[in-house]
C-alpha cells in the first residue's frame, strides 16, 4: 500500500487534493516561503541599525521593512505556522481520524490563504506600506500614501483562511474522536489547537471589520478613526487589539502543546498535571479577550480602564506560569535523551520563560510607561514568538519530520542547529531588554550614538540566528533525498500517529485503532 | 555599571523615576527569583535524571494536587503585589497635581511645538524650571505622537482631536532626551529633541523673553474673529442668542439635546470646532463652524483666554 507521498504524484493530484496531509504539506512548503521573505527584511533592518546614522537605507525604505516583516511575519508565518502545518498533518492522526471533518473547506483555506497572502505581497512589490504592522490611525487611513487597502485586503483575505481552519479543528475534536478517545485522553497538542480554534473563529471577524473600516474610511472618507472627520482614534487601537492580542494566542498555543509532546517522550515519563495543562490552554482562550487594552496604558485609555486591563494581564500571566511548572515538573525522575527536539524544547522553556516574565514587566502599569513602545516591548514579543513559538514549531518539525516524509535528518546537524539558534537569539534579543530601559524607541532608523554598542551586539546575534535557521532548511531538503528511513516510530513515543507507518497512508488508518491512556512512557513492551 | 561606555540605566531627572525604577526593581526581583526557581529546578532534573543515570525513578508522580493549588496560588499573590506596586505608582504618574504649572504641547509630523504661560514659543526644546510640578497639556495636529522622556520615565500619546496631558518634577539640572515614541511616518526617528532642566529664577528671565502671553493673543484673536458679536452683553442684554463666558470654565452645563457636560479644553475645543454637536441648552445652533479657521496653536490661545474670563489659569476643568 502506498503512502500519501506516492499515492499519486502528478501535480493535479496535489493542487485537489483534500488529504489533510498533504494540505499541511502545502501550508508548509507556503510558510516557509513568507519566512524566508520577513526573514529578508529582518536582515535588512538589523543591518541598517548596526550603525547609529541611518545609512544603508532611506527613512522611508526602512519604514516599510519593518512594516513588511511585521506583517508576514505575524499573519502568514506565526498565525499558520503549527495550526496549518502540524496540526493540520497531525490532528486526525492523532484523535484516531481519517481526515478533518471538511476536507474540501481544509483545501479551500490553504488557497484562500495562498491568495492573501499573495495579494499581501502584492502591495509589497507594487511599493509597500509604511504604516507598520498594527496600521494605527488616522496615519494608515489618511495620511500614508502607500498601498493599505492592497494589504489590508490581503489579510483580509488570509483571515478566512484562519476562520475555515478554526472550524475545522473543532468540528473534528468534537465529531470525529476515534472510540475511547475522550476528553481526557486528548493529546495536549489536541487541547491547545482546539483552545486556538476557539480564538481563530471567535478573533478573526473583529480584525476583518476593522480593516473593512480602515478601507471605508481611507476611499470613501467616512469618519471612522480620523478626528478630523468626526472619527476616533482610540477606537481603531481597541477594535486592532481586541483581535490582536488574542492573536498572541493564536501564536503560541499550539507551540505551548507542541512543548508538551516533546517533553514526556524524551524523559520517557507521563507528562505531570495532564488536567491543569488542558484547563490552562483553554483559561488562555478565555482570558485573552480581556486584556487588550494593556496595550493602551500610554494612549489616551483613561486610568481606571489601565487598572482593569493591568489587573486581568497579570491574570493571564497564571495559566502560562501553571505550564511552565508542569513541564519542569515532567523532567523530575525521568530518563532523558537529549535528541534534537528535547534541544529545542528545552530551548523553548528557557526563552518562553524569560518571554513570559518580562511580560509582567510591560503588564505593570507604571513600569510600562516608560517601556511601552521601546525595544523592551520588541524584545519582549520576540522572545514568545521567535524564543517560545519559533523554537516550539521548529521542534515540532524535527520531531514529526520523520512521521511526514518517512526520512531521517542528520542528527548531529539537527542538534548543533538547536544550540545554534538558541545562542543566536539570545544575543539578539536580549541587548534589546536593556536598550528599551535606557529609552530607546522601536521604529526608530536612525538612533542617537549612545546606543550603538548594544546594537551591534544585536545585529551580530542576528547572523548567528539567522545561520541556525539555514541549517534546518538544508539538511531537512537533503534528508528528503539522501535520508535514512525513518521507521513508523523512530522515538519509541506515544500517540496514535506513531502507529501508523512513516509517511502514513493515505486515510491513516486500516482500521479503528486502539486508543490508551495519553503519554504512556516508559513504553510497555520496548524498555 | 556602564557596558560598553554606555550606562546600562538611564539617568533620574524626575522626582517620581526613582519609584519607577523602585517598582521595576520589585517585579525584576520577583520574575528573577521564579526564573531562577525553574532554571536551577530544570538543571537539576536535567543532570539527574540523564537517561542511564543511576537514580531511583519509581512512580514519577503524574500529578500532584496540593503543589499545583500551591503554585497556582502563589502565581497569583505574587501578580496581586506587582499590581498594587505598579497601579500605586501609575496613579502617581497619570494624575497631575491641581496646583501644577502648565505648558503646551502640539505634535506634528515631525517636530514639537512647545508654548509657555509667558507666551514664550519654541522648537524641539522644552525648558523647565526645576523643583517645580509641570503638566503638559498636549495635542497633535496631525497624527498620533508619544511625548517621551526617557529620564523622567515617562511617556503619553499625543492625540489629534483630543487632548492628553502628562506631568512632570525636574530634580536635576541639565539637558534630557525627548523622543517621538509612536510611529508617525517617514522622519519619526528624527521627531526629537530635549528637555532643558534650569533654576526657577532663570527659567523666569527666560520666559520674559516673550511679547504676548498666550490669554493676550487669545483675547486678539478672539476679537478679530469676531467672537464678541455674539458671546457678550450690550447694555445689559446678550446679544444675540449665545452663553456667555464669564465664569462658564470648569462649570456644568445642560445640553440642548439632553444631559450636561462639564466645560473644559476638550468641550470647549469641540465647541469652537463643531459648535453643533453639543449645544448648550436654551440656545439655538446657530453658530458657525471653525474647523479649518484656525491652527491648534491659535485653538489653544482662544481656550486659554476663554478660561481666563473664568479667572482660571490651568486646565483643571476636568478635575474640579
């Protein structure tokens, strides 16, 4: 029997096809490609602010850099990353599920996606925005004269995509369970993308009718966020962040469940507190609305409102601390391997960590003003998206890369990547804690020559970032070729999809499989 | 401690940084210890429990009620003293002294246009006596700005349309940062300029410098725009039918269209501008628009006169 590879391998056969495999596929080989493009930018930004003057750039080129890998950055790399690909890929694998409850709408997300996505780019080549990601107001609506419309219309569009695949996933958690996979026997990877679901569908609309209002307003002048014509500007800010920061959410979820597949199967142990790690993704999801206007301390919101926001921020904080305990939790009296996934799992505990701690420093009002809109805050959100999520997704890759394409990667190259990475990132990001606290702000070209030594310390970190993430995309493109075959279940792990053979076939499973208690390490029979 | 040749804490020029600085080091403490906690915790696990290691690994516990109460629990009183730390302080930083001297602030792409009570103008550069409680009243013309001071560890986002205001104590004479801290288009990064910390008697001398205060050109541009045909008695009796403005600042008024609204900057600001939207009651819409007539600065001379017929200097219109 042929695998989902090579069941049929005609072009056609891909661009139709409604296997969630091979759609997560699709999302990957696309999301790698918008990485690479916010990557670029990211390069060009960190070089031109190696020196103080601006000088590699002009003003206006360097505004739209940061504006571009905002954008791609956030919405066709983080927001997709592990939901289209891994959980794509891996959720009916692992529920026992021959596919997601509606494949065709799952092929349908990934070319509305494609289609966004592109048309985001778009408005890139055709000569960009520069009005950053977060498209504040009234500048994004009437004073900027680059392309909004052309890329709000984009993510307008990339949001379907979210919305069709948070539909997705809850209809198959709920409806398509193999028997004896209850609630409480989920794979917590299972958990998390169902609490991101929540969010997908519940977020997504909020952000599609701001961006609809910044089109009314910017072509038909209708007083919206513009003062000038009657508008308010706070409102933009609210309406932005009340999808936006659940969009946080969106974006380290499922890399908090990847985390916690890693962990048991390489301490060859039960992960500690399976209900509180559940309980605590989904206390994420619903907290996360509440807590937008934390963005908002220095902008005008009024002091009881700061109060509020501050209090339930610091609320939020808990269910993240809650998971961190437990995975620490999870390495008491295991037997642990250090192979390349346990690398960037660890990797990720440390930075989501410090991500995580930092946040409290930006949740706590007085000490916000003076950060908020400094390099704190840029370091502090790099940390949880490249230090948490990045890491959590590029674990997850090295982990089931085997299970997608049946190939093994060069082990001693994926380990070295991981440190790589690790060592990189923290030379680029955390320089920045400390210019944010002596008053450097984001978005600046040019900075005043008292910064330059941190920057240059930051801009060197980069380079060895950026090599870290070269690795992985060669040897995993060699290993395609050259690889050893892997085996249905190289780790000796747990979990439904490793009892299928690697790469699985084309409807998973011959026959109903037998589901067990989630996280059964040491392996019965094999140690 | 300097890295580099670069200090690794900006200066204190303000009387309230050092409790900034104090609450800082307060949750810096606390997320230094938790970080440390689960550092040292995952470093121990890890070495000693390394995959052929020689320990006792019987029953690893899957959960474990009581420490998970526990650390739930803990999480939260430890996020309550943050939060306390930091509202107690953000208080402090948000809410201007009544008795605070005034200075206005108007944003625009890229520059800062500062104007003192003397009527004394300038650009980029904000003098400030020291020891004195300062409230900038700001507003942008364009886009939105953010007024930050790095040394006073402070910052708010100048609004078009709205003012917002921030105060501040110098405690240290010498030249600080100002920096543009919200992204405002194409020269944002050049939007900046400094604070210029002097003694009381030399700001004064300084501030002399000035022809007109700001109520003087307020009161002229009042009448070349012919506000007084119609905003003053004759003989007795109000001209033509609009409330008069002797006394009205810091007042509450009733609106035509129901409810009242206290008369301050931003209503009065909205008056001149959309004097339709909230009429005050017993008089007619009559009275013509002003958007577009007149720059922030000339709004901001009209508001200060305004309030001067009230015998009021600061903008405490909302405070009262």
């Amino acid at each position: 029997m042929k695998d989902y590879l090579y069941e049929d391998v005609s072009l056609k056969s891909w661009l139709l096809t409604t296997d969630h495999k091979r759609i997560g596929i699709l999302f990957l080989l696309t999301i790698t490609f918008f990485f690479i493009i916010g990557g670029v930018a990211a390069t060009l930004m960190r070089m031109e602010l190696a020196t103080a003057p601006g000088d590699l750039v002009s003003a206006d080129v360097y505004n739209r850099l940061f504006t571009l890998h905002g954008t791609v950055m956030v919405w066709l790399f983080l927001i997709p990353s592990i939901p289209a690909t891994l959980g794509n890929f891996l959720l009916p694998l692992m529920i026992g599920a021959k596919d997601l409850a509606f494949p065709r709408l799952n092929l349908l997300s990934w070319y509305v996606f494609l289609f966004g996505g592109l048309l985001t780019l778009w408005s890139i080549i055709i000569g960009g925005v520069d009005t950053g990601w977060t498209f504040y107001t009234p500048y994004s609506t009437t004073y900027t004269n680059s392309h909004v419309i052309m890329m709000a219309a984009g993510i307008f569009i990339v949001g379907f995509s979210s919305i069709f695949s948070g539909l997705n996933f809850i209809v198959t958690v709920h409806s398509l369970r193999a028997p004896e996979m209850t609630w409480t026997r989920l794979p917590l990877f299972v958990w998390t993308l169902y609490a991101t679901s929540l969010i997908m569908v519940l977020a997504t609309p909020i952000l599609s009718v701001t961006l609809v209002l910044i089109a009314a307003e910017r072509l038909f002048g209708v007083g919206i966020f513009d003062p000038a014509l009657g508008g308010d500007p706070l409102l933009f800010q609210h309406l932005f962040w009340f999808y936006s920061h659940p969009a946080v959410y969106i974006m380290i979820l499922p890399g908090m469940g990847v985390i916690s597949e890693i962990l048991p199967c390489f301490a060859r142990r039960p992960i500690f507190g399976y209900k509180f790690i559940a309980g605590s993704s989904l206390a994420i999801a619903v907290f996360g609305f509440l807590v937008w206007g934390h963005h908002m301390f220095a902008a005008g919101q009024s002091l009881y409102a700061g109060l509020v926001f501050s209090f339930l921020s610091f609320l939020v904080a808990v269910p993240s601390g809650i998971k961190v305990f437990s995975w620490t939790a999870t390495l008491y009296k295991g037997s642990i391997r250090f192979d390349t996934p346990m690398l960037y799992a660890l990797g990720f505990m440390g930075l989501f960590t410090i991500g995580g701690l930092t946040g409290l420093f930006l949740a706590t009002l007085a000490v916000d003003v003076h950060l908020t809109d400094t390099f704190f805050v840029v370091a502090h959100f790099h940390f949880i998206m490249v230090g948490g999520m990045l890491m959590a997704y590029l674990g997850g890759l090295h982990f089931w890369w085997p299970k997608m394409t049946g190939k093994l990667y060069p082990e001693t190259l994926g380990r070295i990547s991981a440190v790589l990475i690790f060592l990189g990132f923290n030379g680029t990001f955390l320089p920045q804690f400390i210019l944010g606290y002596l008053g450097m702000p984001r978005r600046y070209y040019a900075y005043p020559e008292q910064f330059e030594f941190l920057n240059v310390i930051s801009s060197a970190g980069a380079v060895l970032l950026a090599l870290g993430y070269a690795l992985p995309l060669a040897y995993f493109t060699w290993s395609l070729i050259k690889g050893r075959p892997a085996g249905a279940d190289p780790w000796n792990a747990a979990g439904l999809e490793w009892k299928v053979s690697s790469p699985p076939p084309h409807h998973n499973f011959e026959t109903i499989p037998v589901v067990e208690q989630p996280y059964r390490y040491p392996r019965p029979g094999h140690e | 401690m300097k890295i580099g040749g670069v200090p690794l804490f900006p200066q204190q020029a303000d009387t309230g940084a050092a409790g900034v600085d104090m609450v800082a080091l307060v949750v810096c403490a606390i997320c230094g210890l938790l970080a440390l906690g689960v550092l040292v915790a995952v470093v121990y696990f890890l070495i000693r429990y390394r995959a052929g290691s020689d320990v006792n690994r019987d029953n690893p516990p899957e959960g474990h009620l009581p420490l998970e109460l526990s650390w739930v629990g803990g999480a939260v009183v430890l996020s309550l003293v943050m939060f306390i730390f930091g509202a107690r302080a953000y208080y402090d930083l948000r809410v201007a002294p009544t008795d605070s001297f005034e200075i206005e602030v108007v944003g625009r792409q890229w520059m800062w246009k500062i104007r003192h009570p003397s009527g004394r103008r300038e650009i980029n550069t904000l003098h400030v006596p020291l020891g004195t409680k300062i409230k900038l009243k700001m507003i942008s013309r364009d886009v939105i700005h953010s007024f930050y001071l790095p040394e006073f560890r402070t910052k708010h986002d100048v609004l078009p349309g709205r003012y917002t205001d921030l105060w501040i104590e110098p405690k240290k004479l010498g030249r600080f940062t100002l920096a543009c801290s919200e992204y405002c288009g194409t020269d944002h990064s050049r939007m900046k300029g400094e604070v210029v910390v002097v003694t009381p008697e030399e700001y004064e001398s300084w501030q002399a410098l000035s022809p007109l205060t700001s109520v003087q050109r307020g009161e002229r541009l009042y009448l070349k725009m012919a506000c007084d045909s119609c905003h003053e008695y004759q003989d007795g009796q109000v001209v033509s039918g609009a409330p008069l403005l002797d006394g009205i600042y810091g007042s509450t008024v009733g609106l035509e269209a129901g409810g009242s609204t206290k008369v301050d900057d931003d209503y009065l600001r909205r008056s001149i501008l959309r004097p339709k939207a909230q009429v005050v009651a017993g008089f007619q819409p009559i009275m013509p628009t002003y958007e577009g007539r007149l720059s922030e600065e000339e709004l901001l001379d009209l508001i200060a006169y305004i309030r001067s017929r009230s015998g009021s200097t600061v903008d405490d219109g909302g405070k009262k």
